[in-house]
C-alpha cells in the first residue's frame, strides 16, 4: 500500500544522510528531473494501453533485468 512505500521511504533517508547522499549535486539533480516523473508516468500509461500486454511485460522485465545486472555490475567493479 502507499502507506507501507512510505514508511519505507522515510526509513532510508537516514542511511541515506549517513552515507552523505544528499548532497548539493544529488538534490539538484532530483530536482531537475522531478517534474520528468509524472510526464514519465503517463507515457507509461499509454504505452501500455497501445502495446499488448504480452509484449509488453516481457519486455518491461527484461529492460528491469538490465538495469538490474549493471547495477549489480557496477557494485561489483567498485568493490
């Protein structure tokens, strides 16, 4: 529920103060791309509604996975 992300939200940020993520440049940053999210958001919408579902959920979890093995990558290299 919208309740449970948030909470879970809030109990990042102090990790996330601790490991000095929010500094000048992140903060401008998300703040730059902050009004992208809800014009992202729709595009989603409808791309949904003019793809069929069985192309596009594969090819949502395989764009997922991609991300997920560079940033995966990316932790590994930085060890």
């Amino acid at each position: 529920s919208v309740y449970f992300f948030a909470a879970v939200n809030v109990a990042k940020l102090v990790p996330y103060f601790a490991l000095g993520q929010f500094d000048a440049s992140n903060l401008a940053t998300s703040a730059a791309l902050a009004p992208l999210a809800p014009l992202a958001t729709l595009a989603g919408v409808r791309l949904i509604h003019h793809i069929r579902r069985e192309v596009f959920y594969p090819l949502m979890y395989v764009l997922v996975a991609l991300v997920g093995a560079k940033l995966v990558y990316d932790g590994l290299i930085a060890l």
